[in-house]
C-alpha cells in the first residue's frame, strides 16, 4: 500500500511517516519507483511508534530501541516503561499532595468565611 493507505490505517500522517523512515525508525521500506510500498506490519509498527509516544517515549529513545525491521529490543522497551512507571507513581504522589493542600487552604478559606 502507498503511504496514504498506510497514514489512515495507522492513524499517523504521511508527514509523520516519512519522520520515522528518515529517523531510522522504519527501516527497509519496499519501493516501487519513487513510491514508498508499506505492508500490514509496517503500519503496525507506526501505530506501535504512535502508542509509544503517547507513553512519552521521544523519537530518539526508540530509535535506541530498534534492532531490525519493525523489531524493537523488547527487554529494554520493558525496562524503559518501569521507569516511566516510577515516574507516574512519583508523579501522582506530589499531585496528590498538591491537591491535600489546596482542598486544606479551601477548607481553612472556608472556616474564616463562616466565622464572620
């Protein structure tokens, strides 16, 4: 398929597509001509990119992670979403804080309101 096909079944645009190629994220992509010819596991492996993303794993952090045609070192990819794990945990420990604050300023805000 052309990378129009590829863009609306992976969800990414073929600006975005050309991206991963240039970056060596897509690796090998068939040509006919000048035309770039995607496959089935290509347009997997943009999605997989697209979900890699939303995580907040950069560009360049995948590029370290690939090891061959739409191949990723899976073990690291394991140990990079443990530390993204710890991140979100640490994360929502100062949001949860933050939030005991201001519902405590609200509440004390509140008290001094009622008082007078």
């Amino acid at each position: 398929m052309y990378i129009g096909e590829a863009s609306k079944r992976s969800g990414a645009s073929p600006k975005a597509i050309r991206l991963y190629e240039s970056l060596g994220l897509l690796l090998n992509i068939k040509r006919n001509g000048s035309y770039r010819i995607y496959d089935e596991s290509d347009v997997e492996f943009v999605r997989l990119i697209k979900e890699a993303q939303m995580l907040d794993l950069s560009l360049s952090d995948l590029k370290e992670l690939v090891v061959g045609r739409n191949e990723l070192n899976w073990n690291a990819v394991i140990e990079i979403l443990h530390k993204k794990e710890d991140e979100a945990e640490k994360e929502i420990a100062c949001l949860t804080i933050q939030k005991n604050k201001i519902e405590n300023y609200r509440l004390n805000i509140q008290k001094c309101l009622d008082c007078h």
